[in-house]
C-alpha cells in the first residue's frame, strides 16, 4: 500500500499495489518544475526489512516529490521501522538525493515543513544562479555500436554544437547498443540517465541521435526533463545564424519537416508546433487542424523560396557573363572558410571560433593586380549525419557548386579528427552529385601544428598547407588555383601578391 500526502496533510492519492512494486499514477497536474518539488511525499509500506530501494530512490528524484518514506512491517504486519530520502540541492557527487536515518515508526522527526521549504528554497537559489548566467545545463547521451574513439569523436562534436548553442554539457553517457526503433532505450536505463543529469544539475539530456517520434514518445512519457537531439539543436543553431530572408525561410522549412510527424508529443520534452489563430472545422480535431497549418505553411514557404530562387539564378547569370572564373570554398564547419573568404578578397565576412557560424553563403571578388579576378564563394559550413531534412532544404544553395569551375576543400588541420571530417565533407559531395567538380585540397591552421606533420599529411592528400590567419601558404594557393583553372600567367604580368610569414 502508498499514500501521496500533500502539505496540508490531505490524501490525494491511494495506491495499491502488489508484493513487489507499486504503480504511481500520471502527476502532471500537480505541481512540479527546476526550482520547486512536487508538494506530495509518498509513504509505503516494505514487506522485508530492508531500506528504502532504488525503485523508491528513482521515483523520487524523477517526479521530484518532497519525501519518499518506507515504513517496515514486522511479522503481525503491524509498522515498525520508517526510512526516509529527500532531494538535496547542494553539491551531490553520485546522487541527488540525501537518505535520512532510519526512525522507530510513528517517529518522522520534528521540522519536517520547515526542512521541506529550506530544501526548496535552495532548489530555487539554485535556479536563480543558473539564470544570472544565462546558461543551460546539458548530459549528452550516444547510443550506438560503434567503436569507442568513433562515439567519443561523436559526443565531442556534439558538446562542440552544444557550446555554439550557449549549452555547458556537465556529463557525457554513451551507451553500447543499438537504438530500440520504438523505444530508444529500455526505461530502467532512461531512468538511470535521468537521475545521473540530476546528480550533476543538468537541466536537460541532450541524444547524439535523431530522436524518431516514438523514441521521443517514449522518453517523453518517462522523464518531464526537456530533451533535445542532435538534428533539434543543428536547427536551433541554423535558426540563429540564418540572416538572409532565403536563409531563414529554409531553416523554417527544415524545422516544420522535422516538427510535422512529431505533433502530439509532450510539450516539455521535444518542441511540438502548435496551431495558429482560425476556426476549428467540423469534426476536425486541435491536431488535425495543427497538421494542415503546417502543410500549408511548408508549401506557402517552398513557393517564397523559388520566387527567391529567380534572382538568385539572375545573379549567377551575372557572374557567368563577368567572364571571371568562379572557386568555392567548401569544408565541414569551423574550417576556416571564412576567415579565407577575408584574407583573399578583404572582406570583413564573420569569424567566430564555433560551429556554423557563418550560414548564409557569400561571394567576393579576388582582385589580382594586372591577373584576372576570380569570384570566390563562402558556402554553409558541412558535418558529418546533416540532417535529412536540412540537407533538403539547403539542396539547392549546395547546387549553385555546380557553377563552380574548382572546388576548395579546406580542412583543419589541428583538428584531432580531421581525417574524419574530410571524408563527410567528400561523402556529402558525393550525396549531392558534386564529386565530379575539380577540387583542391587546402590545409588550414598549420601555425598550431609542427612543420614535419604538416609536410606529412599534404604529401599524402597532394594538398596546399596555408594558414588563413597568418597569410602563410596564401601566395602559392593563388598560383594552384590559378593553375588550375588554366589562367595563363603571360597573359597578364607579374603578381604583386601576398607576403608570407
């Protein structure tokens, strides 16, 4: 037998279960969030002399109730012993609970509303502290069978998206396995997640996998912590960096793809698209009507885009017509493209030491003293697994490539998984059609490296090693690109050029 009691004393609820487990039921009406407990405490009963189990230390943390207390029968089945638990909000290591003495029953302990709203108070100071610094608080999850380095690479790009976010992750959870198509994880193990991210103050779980709409039903049901997976956070992040009307147009079209099957789902685990102002039709349930909004709005955006997409074909025209050869600077993001971008052509193109932080593509004249100029192009930044429905929507900027008489493939070259990083950006070319273009390989950032492994790995990808931040390297990638787009050097004199360090 259980008893959820609230703080006046009053029996909400009566629960019966059997010898070994009880049932609680659906609290979500009652009072719950970051910075506040639930206002019940639960009291049941042990039929052993035991203390209070990780079944009961679980349920307490995960539906964040005031107390939970076992009482011990003895053998007349009359009470005889009570433990108890509470959440603490200090600095926990392991748990996030405190387990209190066991007590001779009826014998609680004097203060227990006042030990109660001290534990909430600090809960909120707790809250109050994570706002003044206008950061959340994330565990990363990975479920996979892949091997160790390969999932940890995974989980470091991941917390690399999180920090571009704004996200400080506090705990990391890789879990070996596949993914359960209907439920992600078995829920003694989505449990356990949930206590650890409490255990470390996170404010949400964050999965290295696309959550299908059942996975996130599924977790949902489970935990009323906010999660998020990598394709929702890739958005999020889209969704700051778009500037362009065509930009944002295509991350909005992005995130309703993605928002569309997974209408219904509750509103503090994955973001559910609600419905706008209008009637609501005859037989028509919230969700249908919700459903057709967003069809009609994707089309509604899909039309705004090719409208959009005539003047951008008129501009690549223009650019035909110039005469001028055109490069592209392609690479996975964080590269250093645009601070290439700046270096040949002085532009003052955006540069941040994060992921995607440039999104909206650009294109800048090289001018070259007495050479022709060459219009180079800026494009969305790659990575490895692009969501399906991004990939779609940014389909036919990644085309405008096709226009492009070489490709420049820049890579960092002080990124420890580097190698990595190419491959996706030339599985992605290759996902596209664009495999057939010329390209060139360009080390970037070889000032923080050592000048054997430099030489090294260009000797083995044929590839131009510069240093876009230093102007290292930078003459000779003209003359190659030059080179390559058969630019006959007597035609027009000699090249003042860069100075190299």
């Amino acid at each position: 037998m259980a008893l959820l009691i609230d703080r006046h004393g009053r029996v909400e609820y009566v629960i019966a279960g059997d010898q070994s487990q009880i049932i609680i039921p659906s609290l979500n009406r009652a009072r719950a969030g970051s910075g506040r407990l639930r206002g019940l405490r639960l009291i049941h009963t042990h039929l052993k002399n035991e203390g209070l189990s990780k079944e009961d230390l679980t349920d307490l943390a995960m539906l964040r109730l005031d107390m939970v207390v076992a009482v011990v029968t003895g053998a007349d089945g009359l009470p005889v012993t009570s433990h108890a638990a509470h959440l603490s909000p200090g600095s926990v290591e392991k748990e996030p609970w405190t387990i209190l003495e066991p007590r001779r029953y009826p014998d609680f302990g004097g203060g227990l509303m006042e030990l109660i709203e001290s534990l909430e108070n600090g809960f909120a100071r707790k809250d109050t502290r994570k706002e003044e610094k206008g950061t959340l608080r994330a565990t990363m999850a990975h479920i996979s069978n892949l091997p160790r380095g390969e999932a940890t690479r995974r989980l470091d790009e991941l917390s690399e998206l999180a920090r571009t976010e704004g996200i400080i992750v506090v705990d990391r959870a890789m879990f070996r396995g596949d993914p359960n198509p209907q439920s992600l994880l078995g829920s003694g193990r989505v449990k356990d997640l949930v206590v650890r991210s409490l255990a470390v103050g996170a404010d949400m779980i964050l999965f290295d996998q696309e959550l299908t709409p059942a996975q996130a039903r599924w977790v949902g049901a489970i935990t009323d912590m906010p999660i998020l997976d990598r394709t929702q956070l890739i958005l999020r992040i889209f969704g700051r960096r778009a500037h362009s009307a065509d930009g944002k147009l295509r991350v909005e079209l992005a995130r309703l793809k993605y928002a569309l099957p997974r209408l219904g789902l509750k509103d503090d685990a994955l973001s559910r698209i609600r419905g706008g102002i209008g009637m609501k039709g005859p037989g028509e349930t919230s969700m249908e009507i919700s459903r057709r909004r967003i069809k009609d709005k994707i089309i509604s955006i899909q039309d705004n885009l090719e409208r959009l997409g005539h003047g951008r074909e008129q501009r690549r025209s223009q650019r035909k017509k110039s005469g001028a050869p055109q490069v592209a600077v392609i690479g996975y993001t964080n590269a250093g493209k645009s601070t290439l971008l700046n270096a040949l052509t002085g532009s003052d193109a955006l540069v941040e030491d994060k992921l995607f932080a440039t999104l909206d593509p650009m294109s800048r004249r090289v001018r070259r003293p007495r050479k022709m100029d060459i219009i180079l192009s800026d494009t969305v930044g790659f990575i490895s697994d692009l969501p399906d429905d991004l990939l779609a929507a940014f389909r036919s900027t990644l085309e405008e490539l096709r226009d492009a008489d070489l490709l420049i493939h820049l890579a960092d070259i002080s990124a420890p998984d580097f190698e990595n990083a190419m491959k996706a950006v030339e599985d992605l070319l290759t996902r596209i059609g664009l495999d057939k273009i010329p390209r060139k390989v360009v080390l970037n950032k070889i000032d923080t490296t050592t000048h054997d492994m430099v030489e090294n790995i260009a000797a083995r990808y044929e590839a131009i090693p510069i240093s876009a931040t230093t102007g290292e390297g930078l003459n000779r990638l003209l003359d190659e690109m030059e080179a390559a787009l058969k630019i006959p050097k007597k035609a027009y004199g000699h090249d003042e050029g860069f100075e190299e360090d």
